[in-house]
C-alpha cells in the first residue's frame, strides 16, 4: 500500500459513499484525515471507524454552500490536524435531485449545483495552495464523473458542473506543475450510492422498467460500482508515487467510458 504517513487530508462529502470510503483508505495509509460533511451523525460515524482501526480523524459539520464555510473548514483544519496537503474535493450535488430537460430546468436547482460541484472545489483549491506551495508537496483531487466527459439526459447542470471541475482539475495542474502540487481528477461511472439510487428509480419510472433492470444494464461489466472501488486511486494519486501525474482524469467506470 502506498504510504500517506505524516500527511493531513480533508475529504468533503465524506459522511456516506465514495467520500467516506476516500477517507477510510487515506487514514489506512497512515495520512491524519480531515473529514467534512452536513450531518454530524454520519461523520461521528465514520471517524470512529477510522479510529477503530488505529487511524486518526476529525469530524467538521458543515454546509460548503454558505460562504464562509469553506474557509471555516480550512482554518479548523489549521487549527487542530495542521496545513492541508491532500485536498479530495468530493462533495456534491448529482441529477437525482431534480431531474428535468434543460426546457423545464429549475434556475436555482442549477445555480445549487454549480455552487456545490464546482465553486465549491474552486473555493477550497484556491485556499490550500498557498501552504501546499510553500512545503513544495501538495495533492489536489477532484470527485468528477463519467457525466464531465459524456451528456447526461436530464442532467444538464450536473453535466456542466463536472466538465468544469475538469477543466478547472487541467488548468490548475499547469499552473502549479513546478511546485510539487499535482491536481488530478477521478471520474467514477455509476457507484452505489444514495444519490445513485434515486437516479436509477428516475430512469427505471421514465423507462417503464424495474429498478433491477436498469441497474444490471449500467456498466459492461455488469451492475454498478461501489464507493471502496474508487477509494484505491485516491490513495494512489495522494501518494508521493504519482508525483509525476497531473492534470489527469481518470475514468473508475466498469467499461462505460472507453477514452
């Protein structure tokens, strides 16, 4: 395993799903994990994992969107674990919440998610660079998804919002290629997850099939994906290993996208 010893990493969205399985695996490295979400209940949980296995975690309820936030989380962050030097920018916002052709779009369910899946991750980026520069190390990693390289029906602002995470994940990546900060991004297909499984009863309802049906048809491979799937890459692209890979997007799909 690649070792994250003596690294401080902040994971958002990391109550449930691929965030909480990113933060599992980078305590299990050894790094000290910083772990941001909305429901305290669900981060408590996920650090006593964390601290059941040894590892070392922090738990800071929050809500990314107000606008203070981020800069709330970083200087807990500062305050108890120490300068960031893994940011995952995980949390999100996906199509299920509202899904509708771009005619019938709801304005603020747009606006929400483009605040959330890409402003968001900018906010953060931006914040943690200046330490990441100063110590010459630093790891940026963007949550995208398959949807930030291909349509999504019904899924215009999800779309839009993951294609700008990686053109954001590319320019930054160039801008800071010669400081030691590499910024990568993960594409997953569909993961089982909450926010998945609401999407899969949209299309299983707008298609006139079962649930079942849609969710054995999702990938070549066959089925969906789960979050400790995509947890391995992370770990990977955090490590001192990947030092000469930026600017990537790498797709963690079962076989749906083959580029």
């Amino acid at each position: 395993m690649f070792s994250l010893q003596n690294r401080i990493a902040l994971v958002t969205g990391a109550g449930r799903g691929i965030g909480r399985a990113i933060a599992i695996a980078l305590a299990q490295a050894g790094a000290k994990v910083g772990i941001t979400a909305r429901t305290a209940a669900e981060l408590d949980e996920v650090v006593n994992t964390i601290q059941k296995s040894g590892g070392h975690a922090l738990a800071i309820a929050a809500d990314l969107v107000q606008k203070d936030a981020p800069a709330k989380v970083l200087d807990q962050m500062a305050a108890k674990l120490g300068p960031v030097d893994i940011l995952v920018n995980n949390a999100g916002i996906g199509s299920s919440s509202d899904p509708k052709p771009v005619a019938d779009f709801n304005d603020d369910f747009w606006e929400l998610t483009l605040l959330l899946n890409l402003t968001v991750p900018y906010k953060l980026s931006k914040a943690v660079l200046p330490a990441m520069r100063k110590h010459g190390w630093g790891r940026i990693i963007n949550i995208a998804s398959i949807n930030g390289k291909m349509p999504s029906l019904h899924g215009a602002a999800y779309a839009a919002s993951k294609h700008g995470l990686l053109g954001l994940t590319r320019t930054l990546a160039l801008e800071v290629a010669k400081e030691g900060v590499t910024v990568n991004a993960i594409c997953p297909g569909p993961v089982h997850t909450l926010m998945n499984d609401k999407r899969l009863e949209y299309d299983a309802k707008r298609r006139g099939i079962t649930f079942a049906e849609v969710e054995r048809s999702m990938t070549p491979i066959g089925g969906r994906l789960e979050p400790d799937d995509i947890a391995p890459m992370a770990v990977y692209l955090a490590s001192t290993e990947a030092r000469m890979v930026t600017g990537q997007a790498y797709n963690v799909c079962g076989g749906v996208l083959l580029y």
